[in-house]
C-alpha cells in the first residue's frame, strides 16, 4: 500500500482509535521513513494529547491518554547491543493497558517479543513524498481492524 503523510496519519490514527491492549507495534524504515509520525498518530488515535517528540536520547516515553490506555513509545536506535534494553524496563513492557510503539525493532534482536506487528515503511524512489507500507502479523498479537491492507504472517 502506497500513502502520503496524511493518509498515514489517518491510518495511525484509525489503529490507535481500535487497537484491543496489550500490543506491540514495531515501526521499521530507514532514517525519514515516517516511522515517528505513525507512532504519534497511534498515540493521538489512543487518546495521547500531549505533544509526541521522538524518543531518540531518551530512548523510551510513556504517555497516559483520556481513556485507561497507557502509549509506550520507545526508540532503539541509539542502542549499541540488545542487552542495553533491560535499563529501559524491557521485561515490564505489554501491562494489559499498554500500546508499545518500537521504532528500530531490529536493535531489539532476538528480545523482540513473540507476538507482535510488524510495520515496515519505505520511500519509493520515484515517489519521496510517499511511503509504501507493508505489515506482518509475527506469532499471534491482537487483531488490528483498522487495516485497510493485506497482511502477512511471520513465525
């Protein structure tokens, strides 16, 4: 699927508006993919009405919404190896109210955890100000409605 940066800010927020707790969402692209603005708009769609900034030296942000959602948002990028996650609080990520947006899943590695989402941006070289979209189910994570694409299923 082919969007430009509204669209996906609509889609994020249609996902954040109907996504069942706890889920983990995992943003990957590359560096301008667009990764930060899905985050944000899945945490304004779950209620998030502070401003969203990129958790990139912080590494991780937590935000309370109108409703009993709690929005993680976390950043790995800056990350050197997996075993950094465990100052974060890795092990107590998923509460049963909590949407875990992870932007650089892949710094994660194997702690990733088993059932999860999967969505990979990139920018199509004859169309920058869009972003192609893909999204794989991995293991079994809650049923996301607002998908208005095809879905893979990995592991």
């Amino acid at each position: 699927m082919r969007l430009d940066e509204i669209e996906l800010g609509h889609w994020g927020r249609r996902i954040g508006q109907t996504v069942e707790t706890p889920v983990v969402i995992a943003l990957r692209g590359t560096l301008g993919a667009g990764k930060s603005v899905l985050a944000r708009a899945i945490g304004a769609g779950a209620g998030v009405r502070d401003t969203m900034p990129s958790p990139s030296y912080n590494l991780l942000l937590r935000y309370d919404t109108d409703t009993d959602v709690e929005v993680v948002h976390l950043d790995l990028y800056r990350l050197d190896t997996p075993d950094e996650l465990w100052e974060l609080g890795w092990s107590q990520l998923g509460a049963d109210n909590e949407v875990v947006l992870i932007e650089w899943p892949e710094r994660a590695g194997d702690l990733m955890p088993k059932d999860h989402w999967l969505i990979e941006l990139t920018v199509p070289e004859d169309e920058p100000d869009l972003r192609d979209v893909e999204v794989h189910r991995v293991g079994h994570p809650p049923e996301l409605t607002a998908f208005p694409l095809s879905v893979s299923t990995r592991g």
